[in-house]
C-alpha cells in the first residue's frame, strides 16, 4: 500500500518519463510536487523498498521504474504494451552531462568581481544537458546566468543561462565572458581591432568598450544559451469602492491588479471589496508586466482619464484610483476592462498581447444626500415590522405618491421602491413625519440638516 504522498512521486515520475523519454531530477520532483528534497528522499527509498523503482546513484537521473510499477499504468493506457513501456523508461542511459552554474555575468557594463555571486553554487545548482547537444569536448563546461540586456538582439536577455565552453582564445564575433583588468566581467562578442580589442555588445542603444590586448582575458566561449520565458500566472483584478456613495458626490473607485497568490488590497482609508476577478496572464521575474485599464460607468461623471496604465512587478502592486460621481439616484453599474497586457524586461518591451476583457462589474447603491444607509436600512426594518401593503398604500395616498407604480407586489418590494421614489423627489422629510403621525411610538431617525 502506498501513501499518499508516495503515490504522487510515482504518478510524477511516470508521467515525466512519457513526456520528456528520461527521468526526472530530485530538484524537479521537489519542485513540482511542493515537498522538500529531503522528503523526495525518504519517498524514493520506500518506492525502491516496495519495488516500484530501481535507482543508480552514480547515473544522473538514475531513476528506472520496474516492472511492477509499468503494471500500474497498463490499464490507463490501453495504446501502448508493457515491452515498449519499459523501452521508454530504459532510456535514462542515454548520455548526458552535468553543467554547474558557477555565477552571474554582466550583459550590460561590466560588474567587479565578487558582487555577481561569481563561485561555485551548491549541487543543485546545475544543468543536464545531452552530450549530443554541444559538439567537441564536454569536459570543464560551465553556466553563468546573464544580468542585463546588452546581448538582447543576440536573443540573451536578463536571466537566461549560457552554457560556456572554458578558453582563452577567441575569433572574430565570438560571443565570450571576458575578465579585464580592472578585476570586472561581461559578456560581449569579441573583435580584433589590431591594437586595441572591441567587446561589442548586441544592442543599439549600447556601445562599444575598447581595451588593450594586456587589459583584457578570454575566460569561455558561449555555446548554448538557455533562455527562461516568463511563467504563465493568474492575475488577480481586485476592485472596491466605499461602504456609502451619494448622488452628485465624489468617491474613489480602487482597482489593483496583482498575482493570485499576492495579499489582499490594503486601503489607507476605510472601504469595502465589491469584486475579485481572475486574469490568465505572463509574468516575468527579471522584468515587469503592464496593464491598460479602463473603467466604464454611464451613470457617473469620470473626472479624470476613465483609462489608466499600472505597471506591475514581484514588488509592488499599486492601487490605481477613479473619482467618479453619481448623476442619478438608485443603482449603477461600474464595468472595470484591461485593454491590453505588456511585458517588460528592464527599457526593453517582449511583448504586447491585446486583451479587451471585462474582468468584473460592480453593482452599487446610490442614495440622497439626507439619507444615509443606516438610515434607509432602518426605514426598511421598521416598514417590514410595522407596515401592511394596505398601510402602505395609505400612506402614499397622504403623501401623493402613485402607489401603482411603485414595483413589486410584495410588502418587502414595495418598501424598497417607495423608499427610492422618496429619495428621487426629495419626500424623505415628509415621509418620516407621516410615519411618525401613524407609528408615534416607534423610533424613527432623524435627519441631519446639510
């Protein structure tokens, strides 16, 4: 009997297998699975003890699954035989090479050594890489992660990982890590201009350096560059507006837009979420995500640009504010829309998707100035406790108001619609004094005077 846990890491390794024909690393099994390495250990131990995998620990990925566990997966997958199967996870002996990343270098100006984290990271901190896929020798291969963007129009952006073949000889529009003598590193393409040497990097708003033959050293020639596209994310578009709006008053309509995962919108004044949305996004560590937003309320006055532009990163997720005023009594409608999705990475624009969705909408109530919720919410309790339909139809017959159409057929509807009526003709005063006359021992609020 497995675990549950144990279960998942054999589910994982087994679907990884079919995917990419080779087993995966124990970083990967922790990654993936949300578990420590340490507890991807122990489970592969159990798994090996149980005689679902058999492991090689001087192989890298040397991890096979046994017949016994292929017997598991048989059934699932009626189209593919027992023979082929164990073909497929056979094939963690085909030849590769461990390449370890052994520090930062600079694709913009150069960076003194030691402030890179240049020096070997620890075990995990490597490549596995098919021998196939580099030509010539495999031994002393190494990875530097790039920071900049000077060797953008080489398709090496900020993050991305070279593989680096170890030298101090370069030709003519070699792409090299170079030490000079000012004890700095950086990444350029290498040209001989006879006396002088010129690292040139590949972006038009970067220039040349040039240095003496003695000034600087050819470190290791690129040879694959490993690039690390943004992961796809769920935004989270939230939007609030305050706990009382009022016809013909300003108010502020908050939206943030944020990772999923991020907290809550933290208000520096007092007000109430209306909605939370989700938004299939990008997101770029290294760099920065853009979003056009646009508000849309026919029933209010925008008072500023009703489209805004926020822009996002792993630090900061702002909040953007709307002054809208309400022109009519009642409730409206606040439709919030992102028009369009940039990423950046640093000055540099990746990518520009056009969106136009309606992420949310946000139904609210307006009152009159005189009367404030706590107020209509107590004239509704007391008419709901107090009043029969035929008191209510008395009641407007005093005051002049078309009973008829006021909507709804039931005591609760018809509260709510005279309650509105009142408030749009300014009858609230009379109102509350007629119900007085009719109830003189209930508690009835009174008005503040404006």
């Amino acid at each position: 009997m497995l675990t549950e846990r144990e279960n998942l890491l054999i589910d994982f390794i087994y679907q990884y297998i079919q995917k990419y024909k080779r087993p995966p690393t124990q970083t990967e099994m922790a990654r993936d699975i949300d578990i420590s390495r340490s507890a991807v250990q122990r489970s592969l131990k159990k798994l090996q003890e149980k005689g679902l995998i058999e492991t090689s620990p001087e192989i890298s990925r040397g991890i096979r699954l046994t017949r016994k566990a292929i017997e598991r997966y048989k059934k699932p997958l009626s189209q593919r035989g027992t023979q082929e199967l164990s073909g497929v996870a056979e094939t963690h002996v085909a030849p590769s090479t461990r390449v370890p990343i052994l520090g930062n270098i600079a694709a913009g100006s150069p960076v003194e050594v030691g402030n890179g984290d240049f020096g070997i990271y620890d075990d995990e901190d490597v490549f596995e890489i098919g021998v196939d896929m580099i030509p010539g020798p495999q031994e002393g291969l190494f990875a530097l992660r790039v920071s900049g963007n000077s060797m953008i129009d080489a398709m090496v952006k900020d993050g991305d990982i070279v593989i680096m073949r170890p030298t101090h000889e370069a030709r003519n529009g070699d792409m090299v890590a170079v030490w000079l003598s000012d004890d700095t590193t950086t990444l350029k393409y290498f040209y001989n201009e006879g006396k002088k040497i010129r690292l040139q990097p590949a972006n038009p708003t970067m220039g040349p350096i040039y240095v003496d033959w003695e000034d600087v050293q050819v470190q290791g020639k690129v040879m694959m560059v490993i690039r690390q596209f943004p992961q796809q994310i769920t935004w989270r578009i939230d939007a609030a507006v305050p706990d009382e709006v009022l016809v013909n008053r300003a108010f502020e309509l908050a939206v943030s837009i944020r990772p999923s995962t991020a907290p809550p919108m933290n208000f520096e004044k007092s007000i109430g979420l209306s909605f939370s949305e989700q938004l299939e996004g990008s997101w770029n560590e290294k760099g920065a995500t853009k979003f056009n937003i646009k508000v849309i309320a026919p029933d209010c006055e925008v008072h500023d640009e009703p489209q805004k532009t926020v822009i996002v990163d792993h630090n900061i997720c702002p909040i953007m504010y709307f002054l809208l005023t309400p022109k009519s009594i009642g409730q409206i409608k606040i439709v919030v829309t992102v028009l369009q999705e940039q990423q950046w990475l640093g000055n540099t624009l990746l990518k520009t998707k056009a969106i136009e969705q309606v992420v949310g909408s946000l139904k609210i109530e307006v009152s009159s100035h005189n009367l404030s919720r706590t107020i209509r919410t107590t004239l509704r309790q007391n008419f709901e406790a107090l009043f029969s339909l035929a008191d209510l139809q008395m009641l407007c017959f005093d005051l002049y108001i078309p009973y008829e159409n006021l909507e709804g057929t039931t005591i609760q509807s018809k509260t709510i619609a005279l309650i509105q009526y009142c408030e749009m003709h300014g009858k609230i005063p009379e109102l509350l004094q007629k119900c007085y006359q009719m109830r003189p021992h209930v508690q009835w609020p009174i008005l503040k005077q404006n």
